[in-house]
C-alpha cells in the first residue's frame, strides 16, 4: 500500500455547509468624504450570488453630525491591514453599525515571492484518489499533475464522506469539499503575479468536469511556513447538486489527472481560453436547464462554435470563407466525422415527427429541434416530441461538447458514455484513441 504525504487541510475544513468563510475579523478603516474607523468582520458569502461582504460597528468618526451620517457617500475605499485598498458600496448605516459589499472581483496583498500556494475549492465532486495521511488515518483522496514547471495537487476534505456529501446534496448547499497546493516541482521560490490566471484557468478546468460551476474562492502563500501573500476571488459557483456528465462512472484517478493537466495547460492560450469560456456557460446551462427549448439552443450554439475552432483554427480542414458558406448542420457533421465520433442516433425516435423516407443522424435531430424551438412555422407545428425524446436529444448535443472538447485537449483516456454507461466503473475509451 503506497501512501503519499499528509493531506493538506483546509484553514476552513471545520465550517458547516453554508457557513460563510471569514477573510477578517477586526478593525478597519473607510475612506470617503471623511474616514470612519470601524470594528467588524469581511467574509466570503457562499450561496448564490458569491459576494465578499462586510459588517462592522463603527467606533470612531470625524465632525460628522447624524444628517451626515444617513447621507454618506454610498461609495468608498476599505482599507485592512495586509491587503490592498478596496473599492467597497455601502448598504446601509443604523444605529452605529454598517454593512456592505466589495465592488472588486479580487482582493489580495502584494504580490510576493513563495515556497507554494495553498487554495480551497467549493462543492467539488467526490473523486477517486491516491492514498493519503489524514493525522493517524489514511484515505483515498488525492490528485497530482504537472502544468508546466508546476506541481498541483488536490485532496478531498477527509470528512467529505458518504454521509457528508448526502448532506450536501440534500442541503443544496456550498462547502469546501477540496484544497490544493501549487508548488514548483524543483523546490524553487515563484513569484504569486500570475497565480491569478494559473487559478481561474483550473476552476474552468474543474467546472467542466463536473458539469457546474466550480469556484476556488482563495489563495494563500507561504515562506518558510510563513503566510506572504493571501487573495481571494468572486468567481460564479453553483449550490452543489450532482451533475451526471462524462466523468460519473469513471474510477481510475489517472484519467482525472491527465485531464486536469491537459485542460489546464490549454487554457494558457488566450484564444482557447476564451472560446471555452462561453462554451462553458451554454454547456452547464444545457445541463442543468430547466427549459429543454434554451437548451437545445446552447447547445448547437456550442457545436457551432467547437465546429469552427476545429475546423477553421486548429485542423484547417476550411477556410473561414469556405466555413461561413456551409450550412451549420454540415459543419457539425464534419466536426463529428473528423473527430472520429459516432453521429447515429443513440437511442428510439418516434417516427410520426420524422420524414421516414429520409435517413437522419443525431445531427439532423438537433439542428431540426433547434429550429422547431427558433423558428415555431406552420410547417413544423404537427411534429410533437414527447420529453424523453426531447431529453434524449438534448443528452445527445451534450455527449458531443464533451467529446469534442476532450479532442481538442487531447484526452485519450477514459470517459462516461451516457446511452450505456451507468454504473460506477463503466466507461470507454474516448473514440479517436482507437485510431
């Protein structure tokens, strides 16, 4: 039994689901039209919006009368020892307290030079791991992989069990499930300037994986066991809930550890970064939609954009003039085609909504309902779909994002296929492996 290390724990693993997480607790001073010195309390607000917020009493203020008072500036600059000057809206003030919110997406200190970086992450899924110490126990909950000159590695919380996680569930709620630590894998010191961007571009890595919105809320750093930089950041997360999606059954914590690897070092081109941005927002809304209409919509939106990116920019199978010229349903195909991905239907269609003299695709199916939903003519307004048939396109447009932006990555490893694969430990290889 090979076991690696001590896990790295959470400053916050004690927290209850939904318990905010507290950045700082103590005095601070506001600056505006005069300066308030206050007594209080900024905290990370979990459940949807995410928001850092702030609540204090204020102990000390200069000539202001109680007028002055109601009719203060509603913005103004926080200022707390070991961070950088924020931009701060003001709510309310009674009776001699305040509260509000920061206005920028990122708090943090000056930038510094580290030993490594320690991060939290919220409502992650339960994923298979390496054997790691948690003080006198072990537990299977640990993920390493390279990106660059860097090593990351994740654990799962030691108290994110089966009980705890059907808490979750239950609670839709927000927890930090997960805490990671960047390091250079030469033991050298690397300065936090561009952690930022290491650090969104593994929270859309980790998003995909797990078909929602996955928010890493801080990052703290260290030298020589001393805390030299802290940040924390409003990125959008999702309450959890579980998302089946091409990852639900896979056990080997290998495939995990690749990917990450492969989506994370991708995102470093701004172009690719950028392109799987949207296609994120249309992939979890197609996901966890709950208007079947939209969701076809983002879909083929999706495809739409996957079939120029691999055609035009990284294949150059067309011109972006030889693109624009083809029907969306044809670059869709030859999107599927050149990826080597099955593009007959998966599954029962009924044949009173379908021309039965023609043979139809999978991509025939959701162009076609993409166009009943935009385009409600009297010409399609006999053809009903009942909702499994409905679902069962709407998981077909799914399959391919998935499939296709794996190919892009260059994932050869395992995944979940969803018209057979439904228990833990089902999975197939990804289809242009096979080549």
């Amino acid at each position: 039994m090979f076991i690696i290390g001590e896990a790295v724990k959470s400053r916050y693993c004690m927290n209850e689901i939904g318990e905010d997480l507290v950045i700082y607790s103590g005095k601070f001073h506001i600056y505006s039209d005069i300066q308030l010195k206050c007594d209080g309390v900024l905290y990370y607000k979990l459940s949807e919006p995410v928001s850092i917020n702030f609540s204090a009493k204020i102990y000390k203020f200069e000539d202001l009368s109680e007028i002055d008072l109601i009719n203060f500036s509603k913005e103004a600059t926080l200022e707390i020892s070991g961070y950088k000057l924020m931009s701060i809206e003001i709510e309310s003030i009674n009776n001699g307290e305040i509260i509000g919110y920061v206005n920028d997406n990122v708090i943090k200190s000056k930038d510094n030079s580290v030993q490594y970086i320690q991060f939290d992450i919220l409502n992650m899924d339960k994923i298979p791991g390496k054997l790691v110490n948690y003080d006198d126990l072990v537990y299977a909950g640990r993920l390493e992989f390279k990106v660059n000159d860097y090593k990351i590695t994740i654990d799962k919380s030691y108290n994110y069990n089966k009980d705890f996680h059907n808490r979750l569930v239950s609670r839709n709620g927000s927890v930090i499930t997960h805490t990671g630590k960047i390091e250079k894998y030469d033991g050298t010191m690397f300065n936090t300037r561009n952690i930022y961007k290491l650090i969104t571009q593994l929270s859309i890595a980790l998003s995909f994986s797990c078909g929602r919105f996955i928010a890493i809320p801080n990052c703290f750093g260290y030298s020589n066991s001393k805390e030299v930089y802290r940040s924390w950041h409003k990125m959008y997360s999702n309450n959890y809930q579980f998302v089946f999606n091409w990852t639900s059954t896979i056990s080997n914590y290998y495939n995990f550890e690749k990917y990450l690897s492969l989506m994370t070092k991708k995102l470093e081109e701004t172009y690719y970064f950028d392109a799987f941005s949207s296609i994120l927002d249309w992939y979890v809304e197609s996901l966890n939609g709950i208007n079947m209409g939209n969701n076809i919509i983002s879909i083929q939106t999706a495809l739409e954009m996957l079939s120029y990116v691999v055609l035009v920019e990284l294949e150059r199978v067309f011109s972006r003039e030889e693109y624009d010229n083809r029907a969306a349903n044809q670059n869709i195909r030859e999107l599927l085609k050149f990826c080597s991905i099955d593009h007959d239907i998966p599954f029962a269609v009924s044949g009173r909504n379908y021309n039965s003299k023609i043979k139809m695709d999978s991509v025939d199916l959701i162009t076609q309902y993409r166009n009943i939903v935009v385009h409600p003519s009297k010409k399609n307004h006999n053809i009903h779909l009942d909702f499994e048939e409905m679902w069962n396109i709407v998981l077909c447009g799914i399959s391919y994002i998935e499939l296709v932006i794996l190919y892009i990555i260059n994932y050869r490893g395992e995944y979940t296929n969803r018209f057979k694969d439904l228990r833990f430990g089902d999975v197939e290889t990804v289809p242009w492996s096979k080549k």
